[in-house]
C-alpha cells in the first residue's frame, strides 16, 4: 500500500533542531552538580531521545517509563494515565529531564510530571520536539521546545500512525 505523505518537517530541520536543544539543554544544567536523568516516554520518543542525548555533553542516564492515558469519568478533564513500565532507577535528588515526541491535549505529560514530581527529584523540566498549543487543555511549561506546529495529524521520528511510520528521518503529514 503507497501512502501520499507531505513533508512538514524535514530531517535536515529536525537535526539542526536537536543539536540547538542540546547546546540550550547543556547551558541549563552545566552549573549544577546533581545528576541528571533523561526520561522517555515509550515508545514515541526513542528516536528524539536518541538523537537529543547525543547533543548533551553532561554525563547522563537514560530511563524510561510507558504510560496509558485514559479517560476517568464523563468529563474531559477526568483523564488518568495508568503506569504500564515504570523507570528502572530512582530520580530522588537527581536533575530530571523528561523528554516526550508530541505535546497536544498535555493530559499525558501534566500526570506523568505530577507522578514524578512526588518522588522528591532536585528539579524536572519537560523537553518535547513538537507542540500543538492550539489543541492544549491543560498548562504545561515545557522549558525546551522543538517546533510548534498546527493542528494536524503528523508522523515519523517517532511519531506513530497505528505503530508504523516511526523510522521515517522527517515529520510528514498522512494525506488521507
Ligand atoms: P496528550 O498531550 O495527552 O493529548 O497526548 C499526547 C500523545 O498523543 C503523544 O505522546 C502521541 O502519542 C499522541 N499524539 C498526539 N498528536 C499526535 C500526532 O499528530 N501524531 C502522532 N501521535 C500523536
Ligand atoms: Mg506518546
């Protein structure tokens, strides 16, 4: 089956992207003497992560955690996420960075920082390579911001259209 696909973003803006973020990402932790952990949300963000750890000179771990968002209740605000892989280590006392493909409604990250948050890490700022702010229902701060972009359904780097198109180098919209 072919697949009309239009470039939104290409590989070579993606890449240029990735090593900003990490030189802004090393400036803001280079003062501090805590250990610094990424966290990645499985599975969409493997392939940012992958290239964004590489753009970070400070020595860091790499964890991560799979989450289900879902709906509690009638309303849309009365979203959960259920913790389907929690991390391997502790963030207690550690520089916490969690790193997500796509913000849209923000319901997933806003639990999953809360989530984190109770576990006492010396600081947590979210970094994300794409945002839709006109879809968001919840306030996030996300300190390190790749691409805002409208609303539309996008894939690749990461990005899934029922489990497939993630190995694709750039963000392409699926034209159906
Ligand atoms: P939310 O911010 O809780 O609404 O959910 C964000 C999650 O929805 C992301 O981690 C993606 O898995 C998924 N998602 C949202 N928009 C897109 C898109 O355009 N393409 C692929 N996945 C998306
Ligand atoms: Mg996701």
């Amino acid at each position: 089956m072919t697949i009309a696909m239009r470039i939104m973003i290409s590989s070579e803006e993606i890449q240029a992207k990735v090593k900003q973020l990490g030189e802004k990402i090393n400036a803001h932790y280079a003062q501090s003497d805590k250990e610094l952990v990424l966290i990645g949300l499985l599975r969409g963000s493997v392939i940012f992560m992958a290239d964004l750890c590489r753009a970070i000179e400070k020595p860091h771990e790499l964890d991560f955690m799979t989450v289900s968002s879902y709906v509690n209740g009638t309303t849309i605000s009365s979203r959960d996420v259920k913790i389907l892989k929690d991390l391997d280590g502790e963030i207690r006392g550690k520089d916490v960075l969690v790193v997500e493909d796509i913000i849209d409604s923000g319901h997933t990250l806003s639990k999953v920082m809360e989530i984190l948050q109770t576990r006492n890490p010396n600081s947590i700022e979210l970094c994300t390579l794409v945002s839709k702010p006109s879809r968001r229902e919840i306030d996030l701060e996300v300190k390190f911001l790749g691409f805002e972009v409208e609303d539309r359904f996008i894939v690749g780097y990461g990005l899934d259209f029922d489990q497939k198109y993630r190995h694709l180098p750039f963000i392409g919209e699926i034209g159906l």
